[in-house]
C-alpha cells in the first residue's frame, strides 16, 4: 500500500485516491471521513467487477452489504449518531 513515512507511489495514489477533507473537524469525523471514501472506493470496484462478469451478481451483493454493515459500525462506534445536528441558522431542517 503506502510507504510507513506516508508517501505513496503513483500506483497506490491512483488505485486508492484521498481527498481532502472539508467538514467539521473533528478527529471522529475525519475518521468516519476516511472510512466513506473507503467505502466508496470498495463499492466501485465491486461493481465494476459484477459489471464485467468477473463476479456473480449475489457475490457484489454480499461484498457491498458486508463493506455497509462494517461502514455502519464505524459510524456508531465513533459515537457520530449520538450528537444533535449543528445547523448554522439554528434551524430544526425540514
């Protein structure tokens, strides 16, 4: 994957891009951050494998209903669900 010292090769900043991250910040969320495009990431190749033929579709299913199910433990082991939502106009939402 990438270098201890965090300096990927090409190869490795290709296969898995990172984007900067511009929400709130706060550790748990940049953790949760990372995790998504992860997931995202994960997803993508799944598809693009059942796609192709190179998996069946019910393999894709099981493969993005288990990256789902770890995302959603991430989410709640960081204790996200548990804060109220910070709007700025201090509005409840629709």
């Amino acid at each position: 994957m990438t270098n201890p010292n965090g300096s990927g090769s090409n190869k490795d900043k290709f296969l898995y891009p990172r984007h900067r991250y511009y929400g709130e910040v706060k550790p748990e969320y940049i953790v949760f951050n990372a995790n998504l495009q992860e997931f995202a990431q994960r997803v993508s190749y799944t598809c693009n494998l059942e796609t192709g033929g190179k998996i069946a579709p019910e393999v894709a299913f099981r493969q993005i209903k288990s990256c789902w199910n770890q995302l959603k433990r991430s989410y709640k082991g960081l204790g996200i669900e548990d804060e109220p939502p910070n709007d700025e106009d201090g509005s409840k939402g629709a």
